[in-house]
C-alpha cells in the first residue's frame, strides 16, 4: 500500500507540475474568456461522461478487489460489467451528439465528443481493484507529457483554441486505449449475459448516486458559474481550482490506493488492521493539508498575478474559500473509501452527499448572481463542512473519527505559525518569484522544525 501511495503520489505531482508548465501560457495565450470557454465545455462533456462510468470507479473497483484471487470469477465480472458500461456509453453518446446539434451548436462541443468517448473506453477500475497501479502510471505519464510537448508547440495565439481543445480530448482517448493491452493474462474471455449484466446494474447505480450529487457541487459550479454569470468568472475560479488540486492529489492518491487495500482487508476480517490504516491515513492528511494548504494561502496574493498573468487577480479571493475545504475533502475521502464503500454503508454515503448537493445548489442559486464565482466558492466550502460533519456524526459509533483528528491538533497550530510568518516576511530582492520562492522555503523549514519538536516530545 505504501509503495503504491507513492506512485500515486508520483503521479499527481507530475500532473501538477505539468500544468505549472501549460496553464501559465494557455492563460497569457487564451485569458480569462478562452479559459471559461475551455472549462464550461469540458465541464458539460464530464458531466455526460458521468453517465457512461456510473459508479465504476467505486463500485467496479470494490468488486474486483474482493474476488481477484479466481480467474474465471474475476473474468466473468469484467465482462459483464464492462458490458453495462458499454451499453450506458452508446446511450450517453447518442444524448450528447443531440445535445450538440440542437443546444450548444459549437465546433468545441462537438470536438469534446471525442473526450466524452474516452470514458467509454476506462477500465481504470479493474486494475485499481487488483491494485496495480503501475501500469496506468507509466501509460499515463508518457501521454501527459507529449500532450504538454504538443500544447507549447503548436497553440500559439488566442484562435489556437481548438487547435488546444483537439490535443486534450485525443490524450484522454489514447490514454484510456493504452491501458487494455495489459488486460492479457489477467482475465478470460467470457460471454457475457444479460442477467449477470442486470446484477450489477442496481448496486452500480446506487454507488452512481453519491457520484451525481458530488457533481451537483464539484462540475456543477462551473456550469452554474457560466449560465448564470459570465465566461470569464468561470475562467477564474478554473483557475483557483487548479491550484486547489495541489493539496487534493494527495487525497486522490490515498483514496485510490486504500479502497482496494480496505475491502480486500475486510473481506478477510482483519478489523485491527482496516483501524491501523484508518489512523494512519488521518494523521498523512491533516500532515499535507496543515502544511500545503496554509502555506498556499499564505502566497496566494503574489502568486497568482505572477502565475496566471495580469486579469486574474479575482482568483485570489477564491483561493481564499477554496483552499480551507480541501481539510475537510480529506477527511471525507477517508471515511468514503476507508468505512462507507467496503463496509457497504451506502446509504450513510448518499444521504451526507445530497444533503451537501441541495445546500450547494440552494447556495450558487442565491450566491452566485451576486458575488459569481466568488459565490460558488463560499457554496463549496459550506457544503464541505456540512458533508463531512454529517458523516463524522454517523460513523462515529464504529470509528472514532474526531479522537484520530484531534490528536493531530498541533498540526493545526503549527500551519497557522508558518502561515502568519510567510504572510509575514518579504525577502528584499527584486524578482517577485524568487521572493515567493524564498517565503515558500522559509514556510516548509518553520513547519518541519516545528513538527519534529513538537513530535519528539
């Protein structure tokens, strides 16, 4: 599990840094109205692709780690459930060419067909279930930096849009093809049946549920951003969530490693073993949270006009809201993937996530005509405290949650130290990036000194 927390982790960060590289240029190249164009389609795409994985990526994932010790079991729940994902994609499909035609009546729309095709092709699920992350690492990270490669080169000016649009779409695709070649081996093939098909469909589509309320407030808010207010307000707060994921990688790494490890521990019964995760996983992401996410907010203001460029400034303020959810994210993503999907509580999972969908669709409704994106992100972060402390409150009488929380306290008091010393300090050089640079360094020494006094005692 640690070796492929790691790779995880590897991975995202390449995914970062990747973007640190691009989206400083498409953002000079394309500004604040490209960028919103650019997210509100790609938005709409994903959110039809939603459609075609359902609830796969848990669902799917769960079921073959509890059952990849025999082939022809593990061959038989490949086919078949990769048979209702084909199903769902040609139907999906079918709505989003209709969509284009008659609604969006874009070129880029119509382009990000061919990203909306790429989830018909994922079986990402199946090796996360057997927990081989390996292999869509490396397939992953190749594809990531041609694409890279290809944006600097070929986008150059602000009618490059499509040119831009074309290079992102056809990259998920070939990043999803490369991947079934691996399938040799690992599986047999087997003739699918309808009723095998048909079991799947209900708990897949239960696990789909909470995957469509988190939408309603994690892709809907950019949908809500650009209908209700304007492209740009969607271009800046994409670009505050960009810089959002930086903290949130490590939380997808974990979650994607750990719901594999749990549900084969708990098919097994090794309840010691799931708690020692459970612990363990809390104090990693108070540990990356308290020190990245204090640390960003503490440079945010300088930044993001020297990494977006000038007209971004906006984002800051998003920043601001955006950045103090990713604590409680974290939090989430543990009990989701670590009690609530192995120990099969749905229903715990469903209700915390629709009760946070119909705050934050009540919150963008009221917030948004008056305060755009800066709205949406005061909706996101509320949503965020109300979804994990409604799951805290119910899974508190198996797991103690706050206790594993609490004792990583200091934690807490030792990010807000570095956050008032970087906001603090100015280094007197002339460049304002090395000056960020330096503040940075200075902020991770505070918090590591400070860390391992307080630990050692």
């Amino acid at each position: 599990m640690k070796k492929n927390f790691i790779m995880n982790v590897s991975y995202q960060f390449l995914c970062i840094c990747l973007p640190f590289i691009v989206t400083p240029y498409v953002s000079r190249v394309f500004g604040a109205e490209g960028i919103g164009v650019f997210s509100y389609n790609m938005t709409v795409a994903s959110y039809f692709g939603l459609f075609i994985i359902l609830g796969l990526n848990n669902y799917g994932n769960r079921e073959v780690a509890m059952n990849r010790g025999d082939m022809n079991r593990l061959s038989s729940l490949f086919i078949n459930i990769y048979m209702m994902q084909v199903l769902a994609g040609i139907l999906v499909l079918s709505v989003y060419g209709g969509y284009c035609v008659s609604i969006a009546k874009t070129t880029i729309s119509c382009v990000f067909g061919v990203y909306l095709l790429s989830y018909l092709f994922d079986i990402n699920w199946f090796f996360f279930g057997m927990e081989e992350f390996k292999i869509t690492v490396i397939r992953n990270t190749i594809i990531k930096l041609v694409t890279t490669v290809l944006t600097l080169t070929l986008v150059r000016e602000e009618d490059d849009l499509i040119i831009y649009v074309m290079i992102t779409v056809v990259s998920y695709l070939l990043t999803q093809l490369s991947i079934w070649p691996f399938l040799k081996g690992r599986i047999r093939l087997v003739k699918p049946g309808w009723k095998e098909i048909k079991r799947h469909m209900a708990p897949n589509l239960i696990l789909f549920i909470p995957v469509l309320g988190v939408s309603l407030y994690n892709m809907m808010d950019k949908v809500m951003i650009g209908l209700i207010s304007s492209s740009a307000e969607v271009g800046y707060y994409e670009s505050a969530d960009k810089l959002k994921a930086i903290p949130i990688m490590f939380v997808t790494a974990l979650g994607t490693v750990a719901l594999p490890r749990i549900s084969y521990l708990n098919a097994r019964a090794e309840e010691s073993e799931i708690e020692k995760v459970f612990s363990n996983s809390v104090t990693l992401i108070d540990f990356v949270m308290t020190s990245i996410c204090f640390g960003m907010m503490a440079v945010c203001s300088e930044f993001v006009p020297v990494f977006f460029g000038e007209g971004f400034e906006r984002s800051i303020n998003i920043l601001y809201l955006l950045l103090p959810s990713c604590f409680f994210i974290g939090i989430e993503n543990i009990m989701k993937t670590q009690f609530l999907i192995p120990k099969k509580k749905d229903s715990i999972y469903i209700q915390s996530i629709f009760i946070g969908a119909g705050l934050n669709l009540v919150m963008n409704i009221v917030m948004i005509p008056k305060l755009g994106a800066v709205g949406a992100s005061i909706a996101t972060l509320f949503t965020e405290i109300v979804v994990c402390g409604y799951q805290v409150i119910r899974i508190s009488p198996d797991i103690p949650v706050m206790k594993y929380v609490i004792k990583d306290g200091y934690m807490y008091m030792i990010g807000m130290v570095m956050f008032l010393a970087v906001k603090w300090i100015h280094f007197p050089v002339a460049s304002e990036l090395l000056n960020i640079m330096l503040r940075i360094l200075l902020g991770g020494f505070i918090y590591i000194v400070l860390f391992l006094g307080v630990r050692q005692k």
